[in-house]
C-alpha cells in the first residue's frame, strides 16, 4: 500500500536532511505502525519512556497517540477514516476521525521536539491537517490549496517541524473544513515544556493532574447514526470529545491536588464553562501562558470558537461537583428544540382528545421539563435522552455538556478510577424544613428610587415570560 517512492516524493528534502549514517535507507522509509484504539474510556496518562520526559495529559474519554523515536525525531502516524463513536451508553454516531476514534487521539511532545507526523487519508474525499495555534515553516501549516495540495484518498504526507512553543494546540483538517469538522476531525496537541533537571518554568507551575477536552457539536436526528453536514448554527447535541453527559466521564482528582484543565473549542458557538465550588485562574491561552499580572480568580471562562482556554486550581473542597458549559440548552440532548413552552398551561382536556387518536401522545412539560428527565419515555433507537443522569439522590437533569470533578481526601495519587458517590458528612446536605410557613410580610413603602405612584390609577400588568423557540444565534 505504501512505497517507499511515494514516501520520499512526500517528505522531499525534509527526510533526506534527517537520514543519518546510523539509520539505514530502508529503516527510514517505513513507515511507522499505526496505533488505533476503538474504547471510548478515559485512559491512563501515557508516561514517556522515550525521547525527554513530562508529567503526561488525561485526555477525557480518549487517550494519547504513542510515537517512535527515529534518530532523534518523534515519528507519530495519524490515520484518517470513519469510526463509530459510542457518544453515551447506548447511542453510537458515524463519524469521521482518526485512529478509530473521534476525536482523534492527543499528540503530546516537549517544547524544541522535532516532529513528524506520517498522515494517511483512508476517508473518501482530501483532507489536509492543520496544526492550530504552532509556530512552523508556511508549507507546513495544513491550509489545503494555500499551503499544499490536498491529501487524496489512499495517499499519505508527512508533516514535519520543530514545536517551538509550549502549550496547548489542537488539530483538525483544512479541506472540506465544514463537512470535516462537522464529522468529527479533531484533536488536542500539548507542547510541554523543556525544562533543565529539577528547574522551574517562570509561567507554567507543575501541577497533579492535567486534564485536556474539547468541545464539539453534531447534529444528528433522533434515531440516526450521521451528522448532518449543513447544519451550520442548530446542532443538537452539545459534547466534550464526541460524548454528551451521562457519557462524559468525571473529573477524579485527590483533595489539595494542583488540577489543570484545558479546553480547545471547535463548536461553531461560544461556551462558558462553569465549575463548582473552586475558583481557578485561566493559566493560559491560545498564544501561550497568561503573564502573573494577568491572571484573576473566576468560577466561570468563556471559551469562544476556536479558541483554547488553561484552568489551574487547586482541589480543596471535598464533593462531587459539578463542571459544565453555562448555556442552559447546551447541557440537554437532541430534542431539545421545537418544544413549545407549556409551564402553566392546563392541556389535560386536549391530551384527553388527542389520545383517542393517537394512543401514544404525550403532554410535554406542563409543569416545566423536570418530568423530561424521569419519563420512561419510547425513545427512536439510537438516541440519547435528552436530560437523564442517575445521581445519588435522584435525576440529575442533564445532558450534553456536563461532568463532575470529584474530589477525594483518600484517592491515591495517579488513580483516575471513579470512586463512586460522596459521602457527606452528617448535617452538611440541604434538607426539607417540617416546621411551620409564616405568612410573608410584604413590603408597604414606595421605595426611595421608583416614581411616586400614589394618586396615580395603575393597572396591573401580568408579563409572561416566553423562551424563543428557534435556535438560530446562540
Ligand atoms: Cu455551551
């Protein structure tokens, strides 16, 4: 499938500069062996056994590519093909990706790392790969047309630069960008830093746990397997790393660990992600760590489309807790849209009609959409419902963009495995008051600020607060 003509007419002068007496002509033209992973689980951080070392990234739900070392250079090879992700529990979407998985796996080198990245297209149209946010030579920068010509179907490129700066990147294709994007293709890239024997890097602190996800939206129907392409604002199903909550796995971290969590955004929209019961500081951006001076205490960060965001905290507060995107209908799956708001309204008498003629009709949200989420409802085959998540006391009401960070006093060091519910500590939990209900008093006065309305006649208004339905500019 792969010559070693082909291999050369790719890499050009790149490898021919690269070949070194230790390493045979034959040695170099191979390619290295794929590596795939088709388990949507969150895997254990890979540890360097080769090349310089660093403290490994948890990627949430996907894993880290491993790489060979080849006189010197870090040789990784990305296959681009449709997969089948498993999004949550019982609902699998086709998509495109790379390695089995979408997104693809996380690509992690050391800061002066000389790369190279075999790319093969097994999918049934181009594609390129650009490598978002790094310093590299122009012909490297993945921009089908601009900067190369595009990857045909069966053919393979290589890419190949030094990462020059530390930080946090991603990956995704620059040729049919919508429909590619819109499929899944994507990944996180971290550069860590090069650091001398027990140094200190001024900006980037170490830290217990590194966390890395990004936030992508499909669109598929109830009951589908694709995305739809075209969909360029109303996606219905809001994910981190192609999975939607209860799918997404929590956040395990030791009591006082020093957590990191980055966060690359290839939605079309912005999200503000919100975490429970810590403050953090956004560490760092796209170009790179955020100076000292620039840094303050926030509970919530807008990560706005394309963009990446670096949260560090420390993890003080004993709990499961919760950490989500604050855009209300992005933390719900599909079915979401064209449900007219029914709060108040008293159907019974229609549904009683409709059902004689529609023996499965159902009245929708008359009380608000809570019941949604504990409905046993006939659902199409294949669909993740829309707010489900079995707590410990209860729904939890959620979908889509939503995990927990749990934070243990006794879970060990390099453990990720989940440890189950929190206990609380006795008298620590809300609880239902069983004494009696004062009548409220009301407040009589004017008020110091609003228009004297004593002799004035006032009608009274009654606003009805109504949610727009459509989707359109969020
Ligand atoms: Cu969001």
């Amino acid at each position: 499938m792969f010559s070693r003509r082909s291999f050369f007419s790719g890499a050009g002068a790149i490898t021919a500069a690269a070949a070194a007496a230790s390493v045979s002509r034959a040695a170099m033209a191979a390619l290295p062996e794929p590596v795939m992973q088709t388990k949507p689980d969150t895997m254990p951080p890979l540890v360097p056994t080769t090349g310089r070392p660093y403290n490994p990234v948890v990627t949430l739900n996907g894993w880290t590519l491993p790489w060979r070392m080849n006189n010197g250079v870090k040789e990784f090879h990305l296959v681009a093909e449709p997969v089948v992700r498993e999004m949550s529990p019982g609902f699998k979407a086709h998509l495109w990706g790379y390695n089995g998985q979408s997104p693809g796996p996380t690509i992690e080198v050391v800061e002066g790392d000389r790369v190279r990245i075999f790319v093969t297209n097994k999918l049934p149209e181009h594609t390129t790969v650009h490598w978002h946010g790094q310093r590299l030579p122009n012909g490297m920068d993945g921009v089908a047309g601009l900067n190369q010509p595009a990857i045909q179907p069966g053919k393979t490129f290589v890419y190949e630069f030094v990462a020059r700066r530390p930080g946090t990147f991603m990956y995704h294709p620059h040729a049919d960008e919508m429909t590619q994007m819109a499929m899944g293709m994507m990944g996180f890239w971290i550069t860590h830093p090069a650091l001398a024997k027990g140094a200190k890097h001024p900006l980037i602190e170490e830290v217990d746990r590194d966390f890395v996800f990004l936030l992508n939206a499909y669109d598929i129907d109830p009951g589908a397997y694709t995305p739809k392409i075209m969909t360029m604002l109303d996606f219905n199903l809001w994910s981190w790393n192609s999975r939607v909550f209860p799918g997404i796995d929590p956040l395990v971290v030791r009591k006082n660990d020093k957590v990191r969590i980055r966060i690359g955004n290839l939605t079309m929209t912005n999200h503000p992600i919100h975490l429970h019961g810590h403050e953090f500081m956004v560490t760092g951006t796209d170009g790179g760590p955020t100076p000292k001076a620039a840094r303050w205490p926030e509970v919530t960060t807008d990560v706005a489309v394309g963009q990446m965001r670096q949260i560090d905290f420390v993890a003080e507060e004993e709990g499961d807790w919760a950490f989500h995107c604050h855009k209300s209908h992005h933390t719900m799956n599909a079915m979401g849209h064209d449900v007219p708001t029914m709060i108040g309204v008293d159907h019974r008498g229609i549904a009683k009609q409709i059902t004689k003629l529609i023996p499965d009709y159902m009245v929708m949200s008359e009380r608000g959409m809570a019941d949604m989420a504990e409905m046993e409802m006939p659902l199409p085959d294949n669909t993740a419902p829309m707010m489900t998540g079995d707590g410990p006391v209860g729904s939890v009401e959620m979908g889509g963009m939503f995990s927990m960070l749990k934070v243990r006093r006794d879970q060990k060091a390099g453990d990720y495995k989940d440890p189950g519910w929190y206990q609380h500590p006795k008298g620590t939990v809300a609880y239902e008051w069983s004494g009696s209900m004062p009548e409220p008093t009301r407040f009589q006065s004017d008020g110091g600020q609003s228009m004297p309305t004593k002799n004035m006649p006032m009608k009274e208004v009654e606003v009805q607060v109504r949610k727009p339905v459509g989707h359109t500019g969020h």
